[in-house]
C-alpha cells in the first residue's frame, strides 16, 4: 500500500498532526478537509433560511426523541388521574393521557412539548420563506433544477410530517381536523370512501388511527426527510452555492468566507442561537394547550378553531368555496349504467385544485421559464428581484393566492376582531382569490422597473445627498455624490435580455410552439429597463457639471 | 425625479445602446478592498470583542444553571401556576444557555476572525470527457445484455417487474379488517322508539323540557353503553330545538317529524364532517365553526351560506307514553359529508 510508504516519509510535529496522521493512516479524510476545510462559502443573511430549517429539523429529532419515551400512541379508553385537576376521571384515550402526563406529570415534558411544536412550525416556516428566497433570486436556475425539485419534496414531506404530528395527542382540536381531512378524502370520486376506510381501520374515528400516523410521524416520513436533506446537501456541495451579484462575483468563481474558520463558526454558532431563540419562545408563549380542548370527542367543537399554519391554505380554500353556485349546486349526482353516485365538487375542488396549482407550478417552473428564455447557462449569480420583473411578479402573484387561502383560514377570527361581518369577509376573501394575484403581478412588476430605474438614476448621476445649495442666480439644486465604481458595479452589471423572437427550426418552419414561446418571452421579457453603460455614464458627465444636470432635469420634471 | 428621457424603459436608442457586447458593460472592478474594523487595528476594542464573547460564553454557563434551578427548586405536585413558572425557568435556561454559546461564536467570527474575503474557482460540475465515457458504458452495458436484440426477455422481465410490487400493495388490505361495506354509512344508531338523550349524561328528554328557544345536543340512549361508542356517536350526535311552530315550514310528507315545534336534526355537518355547534337562536340559524357553513332552521336547514351544498339530515321524531321524546326512526339519508357512494 502506498499509504504505508507515505507514512514512513511523513513525521508529524505537532499533536494536530500526530492525530491527523492516525486517522489518516486508517480510514482516510486528509483529502476530505483539504478538499473542505477552507472551502469558500458567500455570506448573506438571506442565505440563513435554509440553516433555520436544518437546525430546526435536528432540534424536533432532539425534542422529539424525548417526546417518544413517555408518548403512548394507544387509543385504548382509559381514565384520566394524572395532576391536571379540571380533567380528572374523564374518560379518554392513552394517547391523550399520555399527552397529559407529559405536559403535567413529566418535568420539563410541558417545556419539550412546547420546543417540539415550536421547532415544527418554525420548520415548515423557515422551508417556505427559504423557496421563496430561491424563487425570487433564480437561485433555481441551470444547473440546480433538481435541487428546487428536492427542496419543493421537503416542503410537503414538511407539512405532512407536521399534520401527523398534530394529530397525535388526540385532543378535540387535532380530531376535529382528522374529521375534516375524513370528509375531504370521502369526497375523492370512486376510491375515496375505500381510502377512508383503510385509513382509519373501519368507520372513523376508529381505534388506529393515532398509532398508525404515529408510525408515519416517527419512522417513515422523518426518514424520507433525512434522505432528502442529504441528497439537498450533497448537491449543494456538488453545485457550490450561489452568490449576490456585486464587484468581484462571476459565474465562474465563489467569492466569501472560508468555512474553517469564519464560516463554520458563523453556521454553527446559528445553530445554538436557533435552539435559543425556539428555547425562548416554548418558555414565553403557550402552543397548542391541548388540557384546554378535552379529549377527542364527536359531539362538540371550539368555536375559532385553527389548524397550524402550514395547513391553513387548504383550510381557508374549504372555507371559501361556495356550496352553491349563482344558484347551481356544487354536489353533482352523475348518473352511471349501475346508479347514481355522488361527485361533491364544493368539497373535492377546493382541497385539490388551489395547492394542485401551486405545486405544479413550484414543481415545472424551472424548465417553464427555460424553455421561454431558451437560456441554457449555468447560473451562479443570483438575480436581485428586481432586475428580474416578470419573474419576482409572478412569483408575488402565487404567494399573494397562497396568502388570500391562508387568511380565509381565519375569516372567522377575522369577522370576531374587526367586528364585520363574517359573511362580508368571505365575500371579500372570494373576490380577492381572482384578483389579488392579478393586481399584485402588476404592482410588483412596476415596483421592480421602479426600482431598476433609481438603480439607473444613481448610476448615472449619483446619490442625493441632502445637500441643498442655492447657485448664484437664485436656484437651489441639491447636490449627488457620485457613486464609487464597487457600488455602481453592483448598479449596472446586470443583465437585462430581450425579447427572444421565434426562429425557425431544424426544417425552417416556424411551428407553434414556438410562436407560442415567442409571445411568452415578449411577455416576459418586453418591459424592461437597461443597464447603463460606461457611454451613458459619459454622456451624463459629459455635459458640464453634474449637479447642473441633475438641477437641470429636475425642472424638466416639475415643467412636464 | 424626473422622467429622463434617456433612461426611458422604452426608448429603442437604449435598447440599440444595450447590447451585450463588452465594450458596451462596465468592466467588474474586482473584489473591494478590505476595510479593517475596529478589532483589527485597535488592540484595546480586540480585548473588549474577547471581554465580550466571555461573558456571552458565561451568560450560557449561567443558563444551564438556572434550568437547574428550575428543574430541581419546583415541587412536581404543585400548582398549574407553578408548573408555568418552572416552564419559563427551564425555557429562559435553556434559550440563556444556548443564546449565549450561538451569539458568542457569532461575536467572536465577527470581530475577532479574519474577515478577507476570499476568492474560489468553480469547477465545471463534470466534463464533457465523462459524459461521452458514461454515454458509451450504459450503451455498451445495454448491447452486452442484450435486452435489445431480444424482445422475449425484455417484454417478461417488464411484466415480472410490473406484477411483483402488487402483493405488496394487497397486503394492506386489512387495515380495515371488515368486509369493506359501504352500507354502514347510511345507517345510525337511531330507530324506532329509541330515546333522545343528553349529551354526554344520557339522561332522557321529556318534550314538556323543551322551552321554546332552548338547544340540546343530543346522543341517542344506550349510546354511552355502546362498544364502538365514538364511531356511533360520529353520526348519530343529533341537535334538538323548540321554536314557534308557525316559524317552521316543513315540505310536504315531513309535518309530524316534528312535535309542537321540537325539531332535531344531524349535527354532522353536510361539508366535511365537523359538529354544527353553534346555535343562533335569535335568526334559527345553525352554523359550523370549522367552514362556516350556515343553515336555516325554518327552512329545514336548508344551506344559506358557505362551502356546504346539502341541509342537515332531519331525524323524525316523536314523544313516546312517558312524555319523552323519541325517534321516528332512523335518518332517512346518510349524514355528515357526501361520499362517491351516496347517490
């Protein structure tokens, strides 16, 4: 071997060494940490996202380990007699029992709880604000399509690794939410009723169900997740990760801080202030009292009941769908050559069609807006949202449908705190469904050029300085500091494509596909602002002193 | 500001002038230089950044502490008061502890390490070498299998493949080990005879009970006793309420599912399933507080607003020799949220 010749020419010195040199000698790794030690990783804050969500994940493995030890995913009946005085001798699940005892008969158990819920909300949080993140910067741009596809997989892995945590301590809140996913998967045409069935090992509620999503939330699904972090990670590496624009940062190299030890003392530090910050929050603010809501029972229901956030999209699109239509009613009963079967529409559209869309688009985007701009680069340098406007204005008008789901899944809390009428709200809520996306795509995109065109007035003529000064035939100007060359950089090199027209193909026919495609480029790319180029800036220069000119323009401006 | 004629969005000369050639772009002026901070140039703010990371690092040394306290100091059997109070000690312990290592190390990169920025290549993910290479193995491993010069060994190990995985999807079969009858849907506790009773006591009702405006949520009896209890009380929980006769207005064939007034109906709501609580007793509305389906009472629960599209199953009643009030029999449809089989 020659890794025995090696170490006969290498004597270490230093204790570091000696170590090195064991290991090495073993089982490898010099050319892991020569390869990693001081690999160079961009620093931005928006770049933390992501680290919230690995940290937040190691923290539910942490609380949630705990959890298990004293958590009995049994509905068995039993009899409550535990310290929780308002409960005692109520009749109830093991499952909730146990709920009960972590929370008031386990020291530190009620603390763990509140981390679990916490951390998990914070989670699924942190994974949505990190896409959004990539989104609006084209961070999922050739080559790292298939990372987007991996994180938009952790998304829901996310949200239903945080509904079958929800569920377990079978509380009247958590199964008045299974009832409601029961009668949104009786509504699937044909085998829903089935699914229904084997889902809750008979009618519902049944006695499974809570071991069985105990299964999902503690082995399957958090498995899955693993696997997919990893498989993120990885690619990470493979891809190195991506840069802001600005002076210094191509496409071709990686301009930050060196992970050992910069980098590594900054992500891992985070991770400490992450636990802290999710400590705080299980310590200061209550979640999820399930003492308060009693154990599962079908009769009655909480008025204001909410479900967690990740869920409440698809919670408000119940809500705001009509039962009846302008007089048409929303349950069709199709008749078939064996009977008549029900297809309820009110129920089975909403709980699909909403977050169908959402994720299709999330999903193919990508190759969407590829196949537009025919751009087949790699991408390392991020976009800012604002040099790119149809993008960023697509990507406000699916957060603002998200967004009008989401609050419709709080129309009542709404109607009750602003005293207005229920009714009212979900009216409004309705109509904002078609047009919210609309007028935010438009005002978003104007913000952007808005945005692109103070980013081409301070390259040209500077930064206002506040500086009023009255020249000698009376007029005041006030005075623009010319930027430094590293700051307008960051103003000008972007790059600001067009309209990509339709061009024939191998057989010179232009067919139409890509006519369509040309329409969706000129759609995409037709309002634009142009960078400003070394002549502009000359120009604005050039004629005679820049105050002047910006005085000059200004009167322009108030003249029109 | 003003409406630059030369920085119109617009206008073709940008257009023209904005070409991606080089001449036309700034040229990138580099990394900028470092600017050193405080702690770079003036030993005395290095000490006081070293001052500060410590008594961060003691802050959290101090936090575990005091989850200790809060851990040991409470009595386990005392007040919901004090397990809040031994919950914000262990919670501000820990967040102490853990805030006080994460924002030393974060203080400590930040002023003390060395903050050059550094530049890095980055290496083509993998070269065109490779991929002809691995486009010539796959081709080459598929011709020396064969599979496809022979169809017969590539059309049966597909369908071997194909069928394989099914034993393991009808395995599942028995997570609901019945004989899968749909029919159980349709049918509830109630029949004839069956007394209304209080939820959750399941003591009867007596009509003469029932005030005009009052509500009952209601089980039927024996339900308390019954072995699949929550299965049975999922369909058959039932809301009773008396108002002026004159205000009701039953469909033809349903005037005596009343009695003087009394009307009970599924508390399933029609949408998805969730129990219509709340009873309105001014307006005879009852609404669902999960999707705010509403229903008129006078109107036999007809839908007058939100996502559900069918009333709420009547349940027939009448008062038995005792004076209590009992079932006509059962629900003449199915209740709570349809399903593909309803009809």
């Amino acid at each position: 071997m020659s890794a025995s010749t090696a170490s006969t020419n290498y004597t270490p010195k230093t204790k570091v060494g000696r170590i090195t040199n064991f290991v090495d000698e073993r089982v490898g790794g010099s050319g892991i940490l020569r390869e990693f030690g001081r690999k160079v990783f961009p620093d931005h804050w928006s770049f933390m996202f992501g680290e919230v969500a690995l940290y937040s994940f190691v923290i539910l493995l942490l609380s949630g380990t705990f959890l298990t030890f004293f958590f009995d995913p049994s509905m068995t009946e039993t009899v409550y007699k535990g310290s929780f005085v308002p409960l005692k001798g109520v009749e109830m699940s093991a499952a909730y029992n146990s709920s009960l005892n972590i929370s008031f008969d386990i020291r530190g158990g009620l603390f763990m709880r509140q981390v679990h819920h916490w951390a998990a909300l914070l989670f699924v949080a942190s994974i949505a604000v990190h896409m959004l993140r990539v989104f609006f910067t084209g961070a999922f741009r050739k080559p790292r399509e298939m990372n987007w596809v991996v994180g938009g997989f952790l998304l829901i892995l996310a949200m239903a690794e945080g509904f079958t945590g929800y569920s377990l301590p079978d509380d009247l809140l958590s199964g008045n939410g299974l009832r409601i996913i029961d009668g949104v998967i009786k509504s699937i045409p044909i085998v829903g009723t089935y699914i229904s069935f084997f889902l809750f090992g008979g009618e519902f509620p049944g006695t499974h169900i809570i071991s069985r999503l105990y299964t999902l939330h503690i082995l399957l699904i958090p498995a899955i997740i693993l696997l997919m972090i990893a498989v993120h990670l990885f690619m990470v590496v493979v891809h190195k990760h991506t840069q802001y624009p600005g002076p210094g940062r191509n496409d071709h190299n990686v301009v930050g801080y060196p992970l050992g030890p910069v980098y590594a003392a900054k992500a891992g530090g985070f991770f400490f202030i992450v636990f802290g910050v999710v400590a705080l929050m299980a310590a200061a603010f209550t979640i999820n009292p399930i003492w308060n809501y009693g154990p599962y029972d079908p009769s009655p229901v909480s008025a204001g009941t909410q479900p967690d956030w990740y869920i409440g999209f698809v919670d408000g699109a119940l809500r705001l769908m009509p039962g009846w239509l302008f007089g048409i009613p929303m349950e069709w009963h199709v008749p078939l050559p064996w009977g008549t079967n029900t297809l309820t529409l009110n129920v089975l559209l909403p709980a699909l069609v909403p977050a169908g869309i959402i994720f299709a688009v999330l999903f193919t985007y990508p190759w969407i807006e590829r196949w537009i701009t025919k751009d087949n680069r790699e991408h390392h340098v991020l976009d800012r949202p604002r040099n790119a406007p149809t993008r960023t204005a697509i990507g406000v008008a699916g957060f603002i449908l998200y967004c009008v789901m989401w609050a419709a899944a709080s129309s009542d809390l709404i109607a009750t705190h602003f005293h207005v009428s229920l009714n009212d709200v979900t009216y409004w809520l309705r109509a904002l469904f078609f047009i919210g996306p609309i007028i935010g795509f438009i005002v978003s995109k104007r913000i952007s050029l808005a945005l692109q065109r103070k980013d081409r007035e301070i390259a040209l003529h500077g930064r206002e300085t506040g500086r009023i000064v009255r020249l000698p035939h009376g007029e005041f100007i006030e005075v623009h500091a010319p930027v430094d060359e590293y700051k307008r950089y960051k103003l000008v090199g972007f790059e600001s494509p067009l309209p990509l027209p339709a061009t024939p193909n191998a057989q010179g026919v232009v067919d139409r596909r890509e006519k369509r495609r040309a329409k969706l480029s000129r759609w995409f790319f037709e309002d634009r602002v142009a960078p400003v180029t070394p002549r502009e800036l000359e120009a604005a220069h050039g004629h005679g002193h820049h105050e002047e000119i910006a005085a000059e323009e200004d009167k322009k401006a108030v003249i029109r | 500001m003003g409406d630059h004629s030369h920085d119109s969005p617009t206008g073709s000369d940008v257009v023209a002038a904005a070409g991606q050639s080089e001449t036309e772009r700034f040229q990138d002026p580099g990394i900028p230089p470092h600017r050193p901070r405080l702690a770079d140039t003036d030993p005395r703010a290095a000490k006081r950044a070293e001052r500060q990371v410590a008594i961060l690092f003691a802050v959290s040394v101090i936090g575990t502490l005091l989850f200790f306290v809060g851990y040991f100091a409470f009595d386990p059997n005392a007040s919901i008061g004090t397990l809040r109070l031994q919950n914000l000690f262990l919670g501000l312990g820990t967040a102490f502890a853990m805030l006080g290592i994460g924002v030393g190390i974060v203080h400590w990169a930040k002023t003390l390490m060395p903050d050059h920025e550094v530049s890095e290549e980055r290496h083509a993910i993998r070269t065109e070498d490779d991929r002809v290479a691995a486009e010539k193995i796959v081709e080459d491993i598929l011709e020396e299998t064969g599979i496809k010069r022979r169809p017969l060994i590539r059309n049966t190990i597909i369908g071997a493949l194909a069928l394989a995985p099914l034993p393991a999807i009808v395995m599942f079969r028995d997570l609901d080990n019945s004989s899968l009858s749909v029919d159980r849907l349709r049918h509830t506790m109630w029949k004839e005879g069956v007394r209304l009773t209080r939820d959750p006591s399941g003591t009867p009702i007596k009509a003469s009970d029932v005030t005009i405006g009052s509500a009952f949520h209601v089980i039927p009896e024996g339900l308390n006793e019954s072995p699949n209890k929550l299965e049975e009380k999922a369909k058959a929980v039932v809301l009773l309420m008396r108002l002026d006769p004159a205000a009701l207005h039953p469909s033809p064939g349903r005037e005596d599912w009343g009695y003087n007034g009394i009307v009970a109906y599924s508390k399933i709501c029609t949408h998805v399933g969730c129990p219509v609580a709340l009873y309105e007793q001014q307006t005879h509305h009852l609404l669902c507080p999960c999707h705010q389906s509403t229903f008129d009472l006078t109107q036999e629960c007809k839908v007058i607003f939100g996502p559900a599209n069918r009333p709420l199953p009547q349940l027939p009643i009448k008062v038995d020799s005792e004076g209590y009030l009992v079932a006509q029999s059962d629900f003449h449809e199915p209740v709570g949220p349809s399903y593909w089989e309803r009809g």
